[in-house]
C-alpha cells in the first residue's frame, strides 16, 4: 500500500482513529510489513509482547490454553483488526498463540514507536487517554449490570 492508503487504513482502527493524520503518518511509515502463510506462527502465548499488529488481510486465530484443553476453536482476527493494543502502551505477555488461518499480511506496530509517537504528539496522547477513559468506564458499568448474576443468594454484599 502507498503511504496515504496506509494512513487512511489506520484512521479506520478505532484505537488510531483518534490519533490525528500526523500521529498516524508516523505509524504508517514506522510500521514493519509482515507476511505469513497459513498455518504460521505469529507469536506464541506466554511470550513478551513488544507491540501491536493490525491484519491487512487474512486472519490470525487467537487461541489460549484454555481453548486448547477444551478443544474449542479460537477467535479470529480479521482484516482491520488491532492484536495486542496493550502491548502498544505497557510490557506484557502474549495472551494467546496467533496462528495465521490464511496467507496474512500485517502492519508491526514496536511499543518504541508507539510511545516516542505519543511522547512528540501530546495532543494524539490526550486523545488516546480520553478513548481509554471512556472504554474503561464503559467496562466498569458492564461489570456492575452483571455482578448481581454472580453473587450467592444470602451473601452480603461488599463495598
């Protein structure tokens, strides 16, 4: 893809999307190309996860231990698809092994990269904060509708 169809690409993410057209060149341009073929091993699960992929084309299958001992299929990622937001911003594990379930092309998005980006575009910073605020709040609110469902009857509730 030409730059300009990169930087509309990653507009379309919704993690992105917030960022402004001049954070999102820099991604564009810093992002690394990857291609795998089907059945290929992306990242395995437990490892550390040093950045983000967003799927071009194909699918990559996330699937964790737990899906692996119940024999359950694992979720799929599609074209549009940001696997390891987190990574972006913090150190952490890889919570699944992605598979490519078809010949895939990704853009590599290093955590380095990310924040440096973030570090000179303070207002793409504010940006983020605010959506991660707003997806955090939103999550506490659902937790709060569905807590109810997991209390035992007769037990106190706590603060």
């Amino acid at each position: 893809m030409a730059l300009e169809d990169d930087i509309t690409f990653l507009s379309r993410i919704p993690t992105f999307g917030v960022l402004g057209r001049e954070p999102l060149r820099i991604l564009a341009i810093s992002a690394e190309q990857i291609h795998v073929r089907s059945g290929q091993v992306l990242f395995e699960e437990g490892e550390p996860a040093d950045g983000g992929y967003v799927v071009v084309y194909g699918g990559i299958e996330m699937k964790g231990t737990r899906d692996h001992s119940t024999g359950s299929a694992g979720i799929v990622a599609r074209v549009g698809t940001l696997v390891g937001e987190s990574a972006l911003i913090v150190d952490t594990l890889r919570p699944a092994t992605g598979t490519a379930v078809e010949p895939t092309g990704l853009m590599r998005i290093p955590r380095s990269v990310f924040l440096r980006m973030l570090e000179g575009e303070p207002g793409a910073a504010v940006a983020l904060r605010k959506l991660m605020s707003r997806r955090l709040k939103s999550t506490l609110s659902d937790l709060d509708m569905v807590a109810p469902l997991f209390e035992e009857e007769g037990e106190p509730e706590s603060d």
